[in-house]
C-alpha cells in the first residue's frame, strides 16, 4: 500500500521499500492515482512514487507557471526530498514530456526513461501551440466536470464501455484545475523537443497504446527513433491512457524493459 508524503508542496504516493525506485509522472488531464493499477501490479518488484503535479489534484497550487524546466526540476524535488539520487523515471503524455526535460536536464539523476503515449510536445507546430493554449479557457467556461466529460472518449480504446469513460472522466475532473492546468498546458505549447532527443543518454522504452488517438503509435516512432538505442513497444488493445485501461499488458512491457531476464512467470499478469 502506497503512504501519502508532501514534498516543498507536492503531494506524492510512495509504495516505499528496498525496490528499485520508479518516478512516475501523470498526464495533463490525471494525477498520480492513475498510476495505482500499476503499482499494484508491480509492488515488490519497483518502488512506485507517483506525484500529482504542481497545481494538481492534492498538490498545491504554484506561484507562477513554472514553464517545461520548471517542471523538471520539481519531479528531481521529489527524488530530493525522498533522498533518491536517481531513479527510473516514466512519464505519460504531459508526464513524458516532462521526463525528457528531466534526462536531458539533470542526466544524472535518470537511470532509465520510459515514455508511455506521448509526445515531442506540442510545439512543434504553430497549429498544435496555439489549441493547446486555448485549452485553460475551455476549461474556465465549461468547468472541470464538462470539460473532462467531453475529453474522456478519446482518451481510451475504441468501444470502450461506457462505465470506463465516466470513471476517467470523473477522475479527471477531481485532477484538474486552474491555474494549474493551463499553466501545463502552456508548457506543452512552448516544447519542441524534436532536435533534443538525440541528448538523451538514459536506456529508454517507448510505449504507446495500439488505438492511442491523442499522441498516436506514429508520434512515438518517431520518438523511439530519434532517441539513441530506444526499444518500442505497444500495448495491444489500448488507446491513450494504456497504463490505466490495459494495466496488465503496460506493467509487463516496463518489467521485460527494466529487468529483460526476468522469467516469465514472475512478471505481472
């Protein structure tokens, strides 16, 4: 069972223990609940520490946007504050995106990168800045429920049961708010981080849902290709959020990833 710490205001799930440790670092519209499946699957094996990001859910709200290196430089707080020199770090969508500026920041502190349906941000054309910049208005004119009731649908498989969209969308509306989520969103639009995937030195997985329609199994290969030495890897039957809607098939593809002898019948089923 996961303890609940805050750390310089971010609050954090640490499944504790002597396992290797694994940052995990959720997506614009999440929290670090949604990472709770996975660490079940995985306890024992990986020390999970989720955050919900600055001006998340039960984190506190930051002062000013903290930008893409802001960001970076909060989740190497949490490791501080943890006393963890370097860890494993997995980031989804956003998450990604925040973990690459963190290996390419601080390289020291990512023993392995693994980056689950995301992105090489959003500025990487003006189209793709200026709808991600619209994204904190939307939701001040709609409210949270609205917003994420009307996002949830694209964020799993094709014909995915109803049920599970109201529950992500439930989800969703208890993590959100702002200023925090258009501070995110706001970062996103200002990354490109095309031409710096090529800085990154930490062994890296990229994984992405099959049916992923939001960061799409192309916007990976690509990633997977310009990062040196990068593994690829898909979660069959998944849409965005495969780490959530297939928890089974994503904790196993980070285990053959982070512990590639690992006997069959020791990884999560």
């Amino acid at each position: 069972m996961s303890r609940a710490v805050t750390i310089g205001g971010i609050a954090v799930r640490d499944t504790g223990g002597d396992a290797p440790p694994i940052l995990c670092l959720h997506g614009i519209g999440s929290s670090g609940a949604g990472f709770d499946a996975v660490a079940r699957l995985l306890a024992g094996r990986l020390r999970i520490i989720a955050w919900d990001a600055p001006g998340y859910a039960a984190s506190a709200d930051p002062a000013a946007a903290p930008g893409m290196d802001g960001y970076a430089d909060a989740a190497a707080g949490v490791l501080d504050g943890l006393g963890i020199r370097s860890a494993t770090v997995l980031g989804t969508s956003w998450g990604g995106v925040i973990a690459t500026r963190l290996a390419l920041r601080r390289p020291g502190r990512v023993d392995a990168l693994i980056l689950a349906d995301s992105t090489r941000g959003s500025g990487t054309s003006p189209q793709k800045a200026a709808a991600m910049r619209t994204r904190g208005a939307e939701l001040a004119e709609r409210g949270a429920a609205e917003f994420a009731r009307a996002r949830a649908p694209r964020l799993l498989s094709p014909g995915a049961a109803p049920a599970d969209i109201a529950r992500v969308a439930e989800a969703m509306a208890a993590a959100i708010r702002l200023p925090g989520y258009g501070y995110a969103a706001e970062s996103m639009a200002a990354t490109d981080h095309e031409d710096a995937f090529a800085a990154v030195a930490a062994p890296t997985l990229v994984l992405v849902g099959e049916h992923d329609a939001v960061c799409p199994p192309a916007e990976s290969r690509l990633i997977a290709a310009a990062v040196p030495g990068a593994r690829y890897a898909e979660v069959p039957g998944a849409g965005h959020l495969a780490h959530i809607e297939r928890p089974e098939a994503f904790a196993r593809a980070v285990c053959d990833f982070l512990v590639p002898h690992t006997d069959s019948e020791e990884t999560p089923t």
